[in-house]
C-alpha cells in the first residue's frame, strides 16, 4: 500500500485507474482542474469502491501548471505520508485542437509535465507513470508497432508527447534514482462494467467509439467512415482497441514493478495486440446494443494511418500484463455506460 498522486484522476483513463488502485489498498490524491471532466466521476469512483476505500482517496482542484497547486496536493496526504510515486494524466488529448492551438497544448501537455517533474524532485518522489500514446509512431512502417519504431509524431499533440518523453529520458539520465514508465496507449474505450464511470467527451465526439455510441443511443443520426479504400481487408481503418478496465490494470502493473524493481526507465506500449476495423466496431457495437448504428463511407480524414496495432509483448514480458477484455465486452461495458447517462455526467 502507497500513498499515489495521481494528475487528471477525475478523466477518463484517471477515473478507471483511481478506482483500480483504490481497491488494490492505495491511499490517492487526485488533482484535477476539471477542465474536461466533472467531480461526479471521482464520486462514483468512491461509490463503487466503498465506504472503506471511499476515505483513502482526497481531490485537490488545482492545475499542473501551479507550483502552488502542486505544492498543495503533495502536501494533501493524510497524516502527511510522502508521495510514493505520481500517475500523470493530465492533459489534452484532442488532436485537432492541437493543430489549432499549439501554444495551449505546449503549455499544458509540456510545461505541467515540467512543472510536475519540478515539483517532485523538490517533495523527494522519483517515480513516475506517465501517460504517452501511440500516436508517437505517426504513420507505422511495420504493424504491430515494437516500441524501438521510430518516434515521428505528425501532429502538435503527438509532439507534445513525444517531448516528455525526451524530458524524461533526460530526467533519467540526470541522476540515479529515478523509477519511470512511460506507457504508450493504443486506443482505450469501454468503461467500467457497472456503467457508473465512463468516457464523457464534450461536444461531438473525435473519436470512433463514443461517435458510435451515441449513433446507437439516438444522440446523433449517423456515422461518417473515414475512408473505404484503405489497404485493409474491407478497407476501413484498422485500430487496436483497449478496454479501459484492462488499460487501468496495466498502470496497476506497471507501477507494481517501478516500486519492486531498481530505478528504470521503462517504455511499453499497452494495446491487445489485435486490430478491428471501423466496420467491425461498428457490427460489435449493433450486437452489444440491439441498435443499428447507420454509417456513411466518406473520405478519409487528414493524418489518418490505415492501421496501428500494438506489438503488445515487451509489456507482457515486464509486467505480466496482458489484455483480457475484448472487442464485445468494450461494446457491452461501452453501451452499458451510454444508455445509463446519455449525457455522460451532465458537466
Ligand atoms: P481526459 O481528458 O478524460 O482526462 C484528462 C484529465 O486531466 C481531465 O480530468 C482534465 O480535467 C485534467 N486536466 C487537463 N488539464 C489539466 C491541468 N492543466 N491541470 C490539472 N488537470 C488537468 O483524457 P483521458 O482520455 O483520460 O487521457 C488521459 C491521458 O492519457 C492524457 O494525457 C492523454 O493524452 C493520454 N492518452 C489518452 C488516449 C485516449 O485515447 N484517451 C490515448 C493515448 C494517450
Ligand atoms: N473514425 C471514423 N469515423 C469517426 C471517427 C473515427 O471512421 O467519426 C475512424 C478513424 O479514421 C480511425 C478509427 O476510426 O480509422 C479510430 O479513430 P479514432 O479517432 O477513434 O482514433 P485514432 O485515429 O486516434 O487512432
């Protein structure tokens, strides 16, 4: 049992992972600003973890950028226990808005990184888990993608990943000590199976998951497939899917390991290491939810690969993790949440 920080606890992946390292005995802090989540998602996460675990977790709202907030939140343990290590998620994530507003994504996904590394070396925590993607290997010239791929981002979100992740390379090179994972996401979706926590994405969705799950729910009339003559077997993208539940359990491992093992830096990708296609995601979700999911092939969207699948065995071989979930069971556990709260939290 440790006492954890955890940044963007209250989002998506965060909400999963909190109530994961709740139930595994850990005392959490979690900071968030709210800027795309809502405080409900932590409550719920306290609701399914119980009224024992419920106490062990405290939420300090303030932002990464704030050495004030930082210093706040690492003093937030109770009984003044020190940070054992940070679970770092917080941060923008939607890769069209970074085309648009680099500066914000700079600021936000480099300088609070920063501004949280800063932060923990003053308070005496070197260890990390840092959220990163694959959207570092830009378009793959070998799937499943090892992670030894070369890093060639192509958007300004993807840049921004790619320069924590030099951050942290330099960070561990600096001095001893430093204990680092820097876990490369596939393409996480589903939600918890009680349907209590889940993905809330404000406005129309970018993504192909809640699109599809708010097709189904009535939300929106159709789906847009973004292309049709990709070099795939029916010709829509292929993308390698996650169940958060599995993706939460994977931080789990990973930070299991940091704290059993000497200091190291670690770089895994986490994916199942199967590729779907957009129209096998969309018959999985018909089947989950006994709704059509109506859908247009129309052109393909800027900056798209036909397909990125994880090489998903480097993680198995460090973490003994691997998925466990499939593509039905993100379908049914996705569908369960969106027919429970239509509107996600309501925030
Ligand atoms: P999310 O937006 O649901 O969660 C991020 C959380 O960080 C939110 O609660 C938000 O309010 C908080 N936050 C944002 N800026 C903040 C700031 N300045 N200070 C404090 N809190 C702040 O996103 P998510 O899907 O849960 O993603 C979590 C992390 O995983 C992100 O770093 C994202 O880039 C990375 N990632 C996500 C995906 C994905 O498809 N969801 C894929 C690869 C990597
Ligand atoms: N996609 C689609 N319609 C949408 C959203 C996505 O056809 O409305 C496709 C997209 O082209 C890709 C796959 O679904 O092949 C996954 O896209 P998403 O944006 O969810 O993830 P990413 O592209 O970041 O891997």
């Amino acid at each position: 049992m440790a006492q954890l920080l955890i940044t963007g606890g209250a989002g998506f992946i965060g909400s999963h992972t909190a109530l994961v390292l709740l139930e595994a005995g850990h005392n959490l802090v979690v900071l968030d600003n709210f800027s795309n989540s809502a405080p409900e998602a932590l409550r719920r996460v306290q609701e399914l973890a119980g009224p024992e675990a419920a106490q062990r977790l405290t939420v300090v709202e303030g932002d990464i950028r704030s050495a004030a907030d930082l210093d706040r939140t690492f003093a937030a343990a109770p009984g003044d226990q020190p940070v054992a290590a940070v679970i770092h998620f917080a941060g923008l994530k939607a890769v069209g808005e970074s085309v648009r507003e680099p500066l914000r994504y700079w600021d936000v996904n480099l300088a609070g990184s920063r501004q949280l590394l800063a932060a923990m070396q003053a308070h005496g925590c070197r260890t990390l888990v840092f959220s990163s993607s694959a959207t570092l290997y830009g378009y793959p010239e070998v799937v499943p993608i090892p992670e030894t791929a070369p890093i060639q981002p192509i958007n300004p979100y993807g840049h921004s990943k790619a320069a924590v992740e030099q951050l942290l390379d330099d960070l561990a090179a600096s001095e001893p000590g430093w204990r680092i994972a820097r876990l490369r996401y596939f393409n996480p979706v589903g939600a918890h199976p009680s349907g209590r926590i889940g993905e809330d994405p404000s406005g129309v969705p970018n993504n192909l998951f809640p699109f599809v799950s708010q097709v189904a729910v009535g939300r929106r009339a159709e789906l847009q497939v973004f292309g049709g003559d990709w070099p795939t077997p029916d010709g829509s993208g292929i993308r390698d899917y996650i169940h958060v539940m599995d993706l939460a359990e994977g931080h789990r491992a990973a930070l299991d390991v940091l704290l059993a093992e000497p200091p190291q830096l670690l770089t895994l990708n986490l994916g199942s290491g199967e590729g779907h296609s957009v129209l096998d995601v969309v018959r999985a979700f018909e089947a989950a939810s006994g709704r059509p999911v109506p859908f247009q092939i129309v052109a393909r969207r800027d900056g798209d690969a036909a397909s990125t699948v994880a090489d998903p065995r480097l993680a198995a071989e460090r973490l003994g993790w691997r998925t466990r979930r499939g593509l039905a069971d993100m379908c049914r556990d996705g569908w369960c949440w969106q027919q429970a709260n239509p509107h996600g939290y309501g925030h």
